[in-house]
C-alpha cells in the first residue's frame, strides 16, 4: 500500500521540475534582425549595424498607418562583435535576436583587414542559424547598405535576400553564397573563398534617398545593386573580379544556373545563346612531376535572340553557331583564369582541391607553396555547346523587314 502512494507523489513532484521551457523567449521581448552590417572604425573597433523588423508596420493590413518605417536601424561599436551587439540594448528596448538572420554585409575595408576574428561569434552562436547569405559592400560601408529603403519590397533585407537568389539563377556574374559555405572555404587548403560585391548608388542628396521619400517616387534616388565577386585569401579581400571573371568562376565551379551570351553570327550581326543547363567536370592530374588541370564543360541552351541573317531551320547553321559559341568561350575562360592567376593569385577555383583528388601524396608537397604552384598551373578547357531550341518561330522576322 505504501508504494501505492509514493509513486504518484513522486511523478508530481518530478513533472514539477520538468515543466515549461527554462530559456524560452517571448515575440515581444525580442528585436527580430533579419540583416546585419558588420564595419571597422578609425579606431580599430567593429560597428556593427542591426536591421530590426518593426513588426507593427509589418502586419497584414499596412501596419498603424503612422507612417512609420517597417524597420529600425540599431547600432553600436566595441572591441569585439559581441560586445557592440550586447551596447545595442542600450537603446534598443528589446534583446536584438538574430536568429532569423537573412543576410550579413561586410564593409570593405573590414574585409581587407580580416573578417575571420568577427566571424567567430556568428558561427559559435548556437541560437544563429549558418544558411543566411554573406556579401561585401563594394567601396563603402555595409551600414550604407542596410540604411537604404527599398520599394518592392517593405522590408530592406528581404529585398536584399530575394534579389541576390534571383541574380544568382538569372545572371551569371553573382554567386549566393551562405555563411556555411564561406568558413568552409577560408579553411580549405585547395580553395580560396569568394563573395558577392554590393553596392549602393544614391543620387542626388543623401539625406532624401535615405529616407520614407526614396520609395515614393518612380526613379528612385537610391538603389542597392549586386555585382561582381570578390576575391578572398583565407579572411582577407585580395581583389575584385571583373563579369567575364565573375561568370567563368561560376560556371568552372558549377554554379552556374542560366546566363546570356552573345556571340557573333557566322556572316556578321549577332545572336543570343541562353545557357539553361552546365555541367563541368574538373580533373587534377600529376603530368611530368607537375600539376594540371582538365576542364569538360558541357552547356546546353537556346538561341534567345537573332540580329543577323542566318537560316536557323538548317541543321548546319545551328552547328555553326555551336561552334562559335565553344570556341569564344573557350578563349573568354582561358584569358579569365589567366588573368585571375597573374592578378589575384589565389586558387578561387578549387583546383588544388582536384590535385588533391587525383594525387593526395603530390598534393602534400604542392600545398605548402600552392599559391605559386597556382600561378603557373597550366588549365586545359574543352567546351561542349548544345543548341537545343530556337524559339517558338524559325527564322527572325527581320529578315522579311529587308
């Protein structure tokens, strides 16, 4: 009878101590950020820029009609990240809670100097997830970034977020890149990371393209636009890339996900060849004691558009224009890697990470002075071009306009 009673009292008192959530965080205590900016001062310390969702201005129905802004900017400085994070509670009257973090801007001049140390406190966060993007502001500050409303979009960083995935699909020049995948890069010893560039170009004065009055008007004064990568050796920015450097990075590392080329047509103008599908294959390869590298790529696409006379319902003239296509991108990638080597001098491409594949023993002695190895590596390039449509018409109209 005694074991009767004492078992449910001491499953009560057991489900007492067990109950609810110990650390559990209430909407309304929280500053949801979904971007942030990282930047060095004069001084040395990290300003750290916060982009709070302002969650009435957000609702359903437009928000309070008080004409308030759909974000709040938060900011503060101090010797590590943490700490500036940590001074944003001194005005801000919620906990800033990054844990829905769509996108970090680093500065450039942050990126140049090291952007390994204010890492750390992102990746060791075990409240932050590591799937948001990371991009460099090209020439300023990523505050300058994160201040600018955007017009399609209410929310600044959606826009930021939504229009780097669309770039990254549409455009070949742009690459999303999440935080994942930097640190994975910066401790890989065969390849080197790279990120996005972007940049805000405001008009006029600056005071108006900052404010409510940028998204009012058709021509905004103020825009923020993707563009090129960066290039990066381990934690620090060596360099920018050009577009045609940009894409061949892309396509060399398969991520490229549609782009439009233009290509001269056999008897003058030019035509479009959309690229809807890549495929490379990069072998390593040890030949005579010395590294190199075999690129297959393989494309498939359509002719988009035809400014030229050429009779695309023959099977000769779509052959043609294959070959034109393989042959001038083969040139564009041959200069692009070449230039990458000369300039930038770090393996973005991931080539000594093929040499390691093909040959671990020869990759042991050629890593420890990979950059040099990198500089001479010799690259070879096959192009497979594929025509696979041409339109919903044969030949262009304009033929029948002359």
């Amino acid at each position: 009878m005694k074991w009767s009673f004492t078992i449910p009292i001491m499953l009560i008192t057991f489900l007492l101590f067990t109950t609810g959530c110990w650390n559990r965080r209430e909407l309304n205590e929280l500053a949801i950020t979904l971007a942030m900016g990282l930047d060095i001062t004069k001084d040395g310390q990290y300003l750290v820029t916060a982009q709070v969702v302002n969650p009435g201005e957000v609702a359903a129905k437009g928000g309070s009609g008080g004409g308030h802004s759909p974000v709040v900017i938060y900011q503060a400085t101090g010797k590590t990240v943490f700490e500036a994070v940590r001074k944003m509670t001194k005005e801000s009257p919620r906990k800033i809670y990054p844990s829905h973090l769509r996108i970090l801007v680093i500065g450039e001049s942050l990126a140049k100097k090291g952007i390994g140390k204010p890492l750390d406190v992102l990746s060791r966060d075990w409240e932050l997830r590591s799937d948001f993007y990371v991009v460099v502001a090209k020439g300023m500050n990523a505050e300058d970034i994160l201040r600018v409303p955007t017009a399609l979009e209410k929310i600044p960083a959606n826009n930021l977020f939504n229009t780097l995935e669309v770039s990254e699909k549409a455009w070949a020049a742009t690459s999303a890149v999440t935080f994942d995948e930097l640190i994975e890069d910066m401790v890989s010893e065969g390849k080197q990371p790279v990120l996005t560039g972007i940049r805000a170009d405001i008009k006029g004065g600056k005071k108006n393209s900052l404010s409510k009055q940028n998204v009012e008007i058709i021509d905004t004064p103020a825009r923020v636009k993707y563009g090129n990568l960066a290039a990066f050796k381990k934690d620090k920015l060596v360099g920018w890339l050009d577009e045609q450097q940009s894409a061949a990075y892309n396509v060399i590392t398969n991520n490229e996900k549609s782009a439009v080329v233009n290509i001269p047509c056999p008897q003058g103008g030019k035509a479009v060849y959309e690229v809807k599908k890549v495929n490379t294959e990069m072998k390593g390869k040890i030949k005579n004691g010395k590294p190199e590298i075999d690129l297959n790529i393989s494309v498939e696409g359509n002719v988009g558009e035809v400014e030229c006379q050429i009779d695309l319902t023959k099977p000769e003239s779509i052959d043609q224009l294959e070959e034109i296509y393989e042959k001038q991108t083969r040139v564009k990638f041959k200069k692009a890697i070449k230039q990458v080597q000369e300039n930038d001098k770090v393996d973005i491409f991931g080539f000594g990470e093929a040499i390691n594949r093909a040959d671990p023993k020869a990759w042991n002695k050629l890593k420890k002075d990979w950059d040099k190895n990198f500089e001479n590596l010799p690259v070879n390039i096959k192009v497979q071009g594929e025509i696979r449509r041409v339109g919903t018409v044969g030949n262009s109209f304009l033929e029948k306009l002359k």
